[in-house]
C-alpha cells in the first residue's frame, strides 16, 4: 500500500528494493521559501544496515503489512537459535539470534511475547516496557555508600548485568526497563 513521505510516521516499516526498512527518525523540514524536505532514517529488519533518505512531499514509500501473533518463548538451542510456540497453532518456529539476540536477555523461557511477522517470516520480537526478573547474584552492600546515589552490578536469571541499588540482594525481584536495560525497582512478593 503506497503513502505519501508526509503521512509516514517513525515506527512504521515500509518495502524499499525488496527489503523491509523500519523507520527510525522522521524530520519534515521546510527551508525558507523551499519545498518541503523529508528526511528518514530507517534500519533494515534483515541486515540491520542503516541509511537515510530525502524526500520530496509527493515521493510515494510502500508499507509493509505486518502481522503480529502471540507466542510463547521455550528454549535456546545450541546453535544460537531461539524456538518459540505459536499460542493459537502450537506450531514451533525458530528465531535466529540476529534478529531478536539482544532483547532475549529480558525473557525468560516459557514466557508469552509478541512476534512480528511479514508474508509467514519471522521478522522480531515485540516485548513489554518492563519485565520482572530475579536477581542470581549481586555484590554485597558496603556500609556508608548509602548516602550517595552508588549502583552495584547484579547478574539476573537471563545472564544479562545490570546496575541496581546497594539494598539490593540475591534471590529478589527487580523491575527492569526493555529499553533501556535499567532497574525501575524491587517487587515485593
């Protein structure tokens, strides 16, 4: 489905040169007495290559139509890949780690996440703001860095590291952004 350069918005994934392209920064520029300017950033979804492109206002993109299916995340293999179960069909598909390595580290296997799909391929995986993880191993506080705003680093259950507060010990349970990788605070229970 084609749309004009001003009605593309970031977030949206468009087809260019038979690859998908998400759109990751959009700025309308209207230079004094000029046409106006697009200018858009986009990342391939396949490659993970970034460009820009200029636009007029009339230039026309094609969007891709995605379909997005919940699934539930079961295990890694040995050779990077990550299988998951879709929630409807119970079939297993795999996901390479190129695609969705990275934010694996916020989800815990039997967990329900949201996968991106174009044409039938897995393209990604859609996780929530924030996920609830346990935290496997932690330094143990010093006494008087409390006054000061001082992290220490805590290992969670997925392997990754974060930064959290002294207070914070093994076996609690940590609120952490999927963003931007940092704790938002301890859960109680």
């Amino acid at each position: 489905m084609g749309v004009k350069a001003t009605e593309v918005r970031k977030g949206q994934v468009i087809e260019k040169d038979g690859d998908l392209f998400a759109i990751t920064d959009y700025e309308h520029k209207t230079p004094g007495n000029l046409r106006a300017i697009i200018q858009v950033k986009i990342k391939s979804l396949t490659t993970g290559a970034t460009a820009q492109l200029r636009l007029g206002s009339n230039d026309m993109l094609e969007v891709a139509f995605l379909d997005r299916k919940k699934a539930t995340y079961l295990y890694r293999e040995g050779s990077g890949e990550y299988i998951f179960m879709d929630a409807e069909t119970y079939d297993q598909f795999p996901l390479s780690e190129d695609l969705v390595g990275a934010q694996m580290g916020y989800v815990v296997e039997n967990t329900n996440v949201e996968v991106t799909f174009h044409n039938g391929r897995a393209l990604g995986v859609a996780l929530p703001p924030s996920v609830v993880l346990t935290v496997k191993e932690a330094e143990p506080a010093v006494r008087g860095n409390t006054a000061t705003n001082v992290k220490k680093d805590a290992v969670l259950e997925t392997g990754i590291t974060i930064k959290v507060p002294p207070h914070i010990s093994p076996g609690d349970q940590v609120k952490v952004s999927t963003e931007t990788g940092e704790f938002q605070g301890r859960v109680n229970g």
